[in-house]
C-alpha cells in the first residue's frame, strides 16, 4: 500500500496544473466541493446504527474476502468498520451523482446499502439497480433502504456472473457503475469486459479499492490502457 501511495503522490498534479475543461470543472465541482448536503447527517445516523449493531450473520463472500478475516460469521459492525465504504468517499460519490445525474446506474457489491443510499438520494428520482451476493446482507440493506423511504432501488441477489448480465440486459445501456464487489484481478477485468457493449462515449465506472493489493494495482494499469477508456482519474 504505502508504495502506490508514494508513487501516487510522486505523480499526482493539482487541478492548476489540468487542461481539460471537464476534469477541471470535476475537480472544482465534485472532487473539492465540501459543502455538507442535505442527506449526509440522515445517513451519517444510519451508519452510527450500524456502527452499533454488535448482531453476528452469516456471510456468502463471493470476492476476495476481508482483511480482517474471512469467517463466516461477522458481526454488522465489523462489516462496517472493515467493508462498508467510509463517510469520505460515500461523499464523494454522492456528489459524482449529483454531478453527472446519470439515467441508468448500477453498483456492483451493495453491502450494507450505504454507498448505495447515497447514490440513490443523489437523484432519488432514477432508479438504481444494486447487486449484492450475500443473503443475509441483502436482507439487511432492504430494510435500510426500507427505514430511508428509499424506493426506487432495485436489489438483484446473488452471484455477480449470474445477476449482471440480466441486470444490464435489463438497464439497456449504462451512464453510471460504482464497482466494489471483487478485489480480484479475473473477475474484475470479466465485469468491466460485459460492460462494455452497454457503454457510450459519456459513460463513467467507479472502481473502488484499486489499491487493494499489488494485483488490483495492476488489474488499474491494465483498464487505464484499454483503447475503450478515454480519459482515467485516479484518486487514490
């Protein structure tokens, strides 16, 4: 970790330093905007719930697991502290939504929904469909969606090589993907690939946890040279 994050700031640039005009907007707009919008506290509560949920259930981990183990057994709040999304980058991609307002958005890996919510209440009027492979997860990320009013997302249990390709068959075509179901290079590189005929030129994938492990690192080298992708952002 600490040398991609040496080489990350070794090549980094600042936004006065950016030509494009979009990425420079996205850097003023969205990646530096710190203003505090009108949901984060509601979530901000949700997660200190969550926080406390001290309940053990059983988990079905399709990915590379956890670093802090892989046991079946978890408990919610070590699913939160150790695989839920921090406050920062559920920000961050609420704000990417707000942003792009994307019409047919997806998100690989829905945990425990709280990245999920703060996509969905970024424009609460486009549907948002989420995978998620563990049951007993799912069952818990409905009910928050349940307690938020958060009605209009659509939640596909199971295996990723089963439910993404009815998912994008059924969304047409895709603006948006938040990606955060496998932190394995094969699997990662095969769901990008069955994005690819549902893409477009204004199309944007989010790839979390790139810096996983030096595979993922160099599962990140091998999307940004793909002659499909056009322009790649890397915020460590």
């Amino acid at each position: 970790m600490f040398k991609h994050l040496f080489k990350y700031y070794y090549r980094a640039q600042t936004r006065y330093r950016i030509h494009s005009p979009f990425v420079f907007e996205l850097i003023e707009e969205v990646i530096e905007d710190d203003r505090q919008y009108y949901v984060y506290d509601a979530l901000q509560q949700l997660r200190g719930r969550l926080s406390k949920d001290n309940s053990a259930i059983e988990v079905l981990d399709l990915g590379a697991g956890s670093r802090k183990g892989n046991n079946s057994s978890r408990k919610v709040s070590e699913i939160v502290k150790h695989s839920v999304s921090p406050d920062w980058q559920c920000q961050f991609l609420f704000r990417l939504v707000n942003y792009l307002q994307p019409e047919h958005r997806l998100e690989l890996g829905t945990s425990l929904g709280l990245s999920t919510l703060y996509q969905y209440f970024a424009s609460p009027s486009t549907p948002l469909l989420t995978l998620e492979g563990s049951p007993e997860i799912t069952r818990i990320a409905k009910e928050n969606f349940r307690l938020m009013g958060a009605n209009n997302i659509q939640l596909l249990e199971g295996n990723f090589d089963l439910t993404l390709p009815d998912a994008l068959e059924k969304l047409g075509k895709l603006d948006f993907a938040f990606i955060d179901g496998n932190h394995r290079r094969a699997p990662t590189l095969k769901y990008f690939e069955q994005c690819l005929p549902y893409l477009h030129k204004n199309s944007v994938l989010v790839f979390d946890d790139i810096y996983w492990s030096d595979e993922m690192a160099a599962t990140w080298e091998t999307l940004k040279e793909h002659p499909a992708v056009t322009l790649s952002i890397d915020l460590f």
